[in-house]
C-alpha cells in the first residue's frame, strides 16, 4: 500500500511540474538574451513588445514576442530568431539572408514574405499566394510545397 501511494505521489509531482513546464512566464525585455534584443531593436525599431514570454521546450528556454503590429517571434535559449510570423500581414525581410531574397524576388516576382522559419534543416518562407519556399542552410533554393 505503501508503495502505492508513494507512486502516486511521484506520478502527481511529476504531472504538476510538466503543467507547470508547459507555461508561458510573462519577462520583462531586459530578460531577454542580448542577442534578441539586438535583433529586435535592429530589425524591428519601430514596433514595441506589447508582450514577451519565456517557456521551457525539453528543458531549453524559449522566448515568443509579440510586437504592437502582431508580429510574432521566436527565439532560442541563445537569443537567436528560429520564426517570424506576419499573422497573414508581410514582415521586414532585411534580415532575410540577401542571396535567399534576391533568388525569391527571381523566382516569385511580388510575392511578399507572410512568415520565415529557420532551424537545424534551413530557411521556409510562407509567401502571399500561399506557397512556402524552402532554402538549404547553404543559402540554395530546395523546393515549393503548397
């Protein structure tokens, strides 16, 4: 019986701490890795936080900032960006790698940047007619998908 319970215990201590890992905490900007304060006040001057959580993805911090124009972006425990999100609206794009927006303004002449992912694989840029275009971290284009 004793066992029992004290498994339970445990089972309960460790569902609370995952609901509780699961949580976003509101920071202040001065909390944010320098590195995304920098990018934030370089790309992006013109907007302000109107909000900026931290939260924990397999033990690594996470930071997500909303600006005041409903730009959403993402950033790793190191400060750097993995996502900027539009909310359907075109994002700065100076930030973009050149070659990646010169070989996207070739391609898909007036299409506009809604959304850009960048992680471990590459760039994906979410474009205005709905395609997303995929970019090696070699900076080479990859593929279309719908």
């Amino acid at each position: 019986m004793k066992r029992i319970l004290a498994f339970s215990l445990a089972l309960l201590a460790s569902a609370s701490l995952s609901l509780q890992a699961a949580a976003d905490r509101i920071i202040q900007y001065a909390q944010l890795p320098r590195p995304a304060q920098t990018f934030l006040e370089k790309y992006f001057r013109a907007q302000t936080a109107t909000r900026i959580a931290e939260d924990y993805d397999d033990r690594e911090a996470m930071y997500e900032v909303t600006l005041s124009d409903g730009i959403e972006i993402d950033f790793n425990s190191q400060g750097q960006w993995k996502k900027v999100d539009g909310d359907r609206t075109p994002i700065p794009t100076a930030f973009i790698p050149a070659q990646i927006m010169q070989d996207l303004q070739r391609r898909r002449p007036g299409d506009q940047v809604m959304e850009v992912e960048h992680n471990r694989r590459g760039y994906k840029l979410e474009l205005s007619s709905g395609i997303e275009a995929h970019y090696t971290n070699q900076l080479r284009f990859s593929h279309y998908d719908d």
